[in-house]
C-alpha cells in the first residue's frame, strides 16, 4: 500500500528509539521508500547504520551534512518538502517543545518545519514528565496546527514507574501511517456500518447455536473502509480476526444483539453491509441450568429471528447506501437477485461455499457483486482486495 511513498521517520533520543528498527523494517516490506533522522541523543540508544541497513538510504544525523552525489538538494529542506508523511517516534519532551514553538536547532527540527505532508508525532517519556502541564500545552498547540499525536501507551516504564509514556507497538506506529496515506480518502466524511462474525444462539448456559463464520471478510471491509477515510463502526459477533486499527468496535453475541446494536445506528450511517453470518432461527426457549443428558432423543424447538437486513430495507433513509450478503450452495445468482428485490437492498455480494477459496475461514474470497442492473463476477482475491472492489462500486 506504500509503494511510491516517501516516508520519514525522525527518531529523537528516547529508550524506545530501538523500536523504530522494526518500524523501519515493516514500513520497507510495505514498499515504502523509507528515510531516517535522528537527533544527536538517539545515536545513544541505536546507531545511523542500523537504519542505512534497513532502508537502504542515508540517515541523518547532521543538518549540514549532505549527500555527496547531490550537491543541488538541501537534505534538510528536500526531506521536509519531498515527503508523503513524516513520524516522529519517540518523541521526547524536548523535540516537542521545539516544533510546538518553532525552534529548528537539529536535523531533525528544521526538515519538520518547511514539511507540506502529515505530520504524525508519538510521545514517549516518562508519565511525570509527560504530565507536565508545559509538555501538555505544547502538544494541544501541535494539534492545533493540524499535528497528529498518536496516543501513548500505559504501563511499567523503562524508568521504574508504571504509567502513560510508552511508545505505542510498532504495528499501531505503522497502522497510523496507513490511516494517514495508504489509500486515497475516497470515503472521507462518510460513516461505514459493517456487521461480521457469527451470532451464537444460547440453549442453555453451556451450549449454543452457531456456524463457521470467522469475521474475515467484514473484518477485511472494515479495516479497507477505515483506510479510504470512512468513519467505520464494526458491529461483530464470534471471530477469529484481530479487530482492525481506527475502527469503533461493538461486540455482540446473539442475532437480537445484532439486531438491536444495528438498528439503533443505522440512522446515523451512510452505508451499511452486511457481512455478518446471522442466525435465521434460535431456540424458543433458553435453559436457565444446564440441559441434562436423557436416554431418548432430544428436539429443540426454534423461532424466527429478527430480519435485520429486512428491517434495513424498510427504514432506508434518502441516499443511505445498504449491502447485504448472499452465501449459497446452490442458484447463487437467482437467490441472491430474489434477495435483493425483497430485502430492498442496493447490493448483495454473492459467494458459494461450493467454489474453492471463497466461503468460511479462508484468507480469499469469490465475490459476485448483484446490483438492480448489473453484475460483476470477480476472480479469486484476497478478502481485502474483494473489499476494496466492493467498496469500488458502492462509491460508483
């Protein structure tokens, strides 16, 4: 998602400076053109060679010092200029201060100030010094001039205290640059509902109804929505996924949770899709103790669950988009077309747990994409690139 992005890291001298090694590492696998400065103080916890190592570009530690092949770019005026996005982790009390009031005494201060291109800062330090009612009057000054701050951790602090100042995980430092410039913002200003996951149907405090959903696809919606700008609130049963960066969060467990959690916030959304494996039926009656084991067999009677993309369809406001999904192991297209028409959806992705790679717990996906008057039959792809295709064509 970085390729042709120009990425600098400045690293000030903070204990959590080695962390910007795998940082360096990960953001070069992505395909980012990756550059480093670092202030005289970071070269005490990791050296300028690691880095050179890792992105294959000189790091700076010098504001004159220049590269000696290019004798017409100020590096620290062309770093600034040149790049797609600049973050600064850790960033100690001290560069803060500096950028929050324009001092440009080091590398590293002087390329931020003529930068054009986000500007994400991440704290670390101790949590009194962070508390600092100085330090906390120049970082809402840096968010006031449209600086990002990437929130620190809590917990045991390499100086012996346990509190907020950790440099959050490598995965949240390279996940906020995603947020910032891995896909264009297509989708900014708009609110995303997605639903993923399986919904488990009680029958008594021990067992359950369910199926082999594992969340992957709406998960995979969610987090490329997130990516293109979308405000994204992920209603999501049982799943196996990590929930994805800089999306809301709602955990349910039963079809009428679902039901409830969504309908309560689909006034609020522009588009909403329905990825979620929803039980269509649940036990009449649940158990309050454990259901003992008896010689004869045993039946279970079931009820009709709420209908929530149904619902959907009916309380539709003007111009809100709705997706539903179709899984099917037999007349895919017909079923799903029947489905669309009668749930008053604006589109139904289709798949069939009959064709290898697509279906439950897998990493890929077969979608065909049903509209009132197309169709679009996609090939075998990974559940991100099937999301964005999606995506592609709700925007359409």
């Amino acid at each position: 998602m970085l390729t042709g992005k120009k990425i600098v890291l400045g690293v000030s001298g903070g204990i959590a400076a080695y962390k910007m090694a795998n940082v360096a590492s990960m953001l070069v696998k992505l395909n980012a053109d990756v550059h480093v400065i670092m202030t005289e103080n970071a070269e005490n916890f990791i050296t300028p060679h690691t880095f050179e190592v890792l992105t294959k570009n000189k790091c700076y530690t010098d504001t004159f010092d220049r590269d000696v092949d290019d004798a017409v770019h100020v590096p620290h005026i062309s770093l600034g200029t040149g790049a797609d996005l600049i973050l600064i982790a850790p960033a100690t009390a001290n560069i803060i201060g500096k950028i929050a009031n324009g001092i440009a005494d080091d590398m590293l201060s002087t390329s931020v100030l003529p930068a054009r291109c986000p500007v994400l800062l991440a704290p670390s330090m101790n949590v009194y010094m962070l508390e600092n009612p100085i330090v906390q009057d120049n970082i809402e000054k840096l968010k006031r001039f449209g600086y990002e701050i990437i929130e620190s951790d809590t917990g045991y602090l390499a100086c012996g205290y346990e509190g907020k100042g950790k440099l959050p995980k490598e995965e949240t430092l390279v996940n906020s640059i995603l947020m910032e410039v891995g896909m264009e913002h297509d989708l900014a200003g708009k609110k995303v509902l997605v639903t993923a996951g399986a919904t488990m149907e009680a029958i008594d405090p021990v067992r359950f109804i369910t199926n082999h959903s594992t969340g992957k696809m709406g998960y995979a919606i969610a987090r490329v929505a997130a990516l293109r700008g979308a405000s994204v609130t992920l209603v999501s049963g049982a799943s196996k996924v990590e929930p994805p960066f800089g999306v809301e969060v709602v955990n349910v467990k039963s079809a009428e949770d679902m039901y409830n959690a969504v309908i309560e916030r689909a006034g609020n959304q522009d588009i909403i899709i329905k990825a979620a494996a929803v039980a269509d039926y649940t036990p009449k009656d649940v158990a309050t103790e454990k259901v003992k084991k008896k010689d004869e067999d045993m039946s279970i009677p079931l009820k009709r669950t709420k209908d929530i993309l149904k619902t959907l369809g009916e309380i539709k406001k003007d111009g809100q988009f709705i997706c539903g999904f179709s899984m099917e192991t037999e007349n895919m297209l017909e079923n799903s077309r029947a489905k669309l028409a009668k749930k008053n959806a604006d589109m139904i992705c289709a798949n069939s747990l009959r064709k290898e790679g697509a279906g439950f717990g897998t990493d890929t996906n077969i979608v065909t994409i049903i509209t009132k008057d197309n169709e679009i039959e996609l090939p075998i792809m990974s559940k991100e690139e099937a999301a964005s295709r999606i995506l592609d064509e709700i925007i359409k």
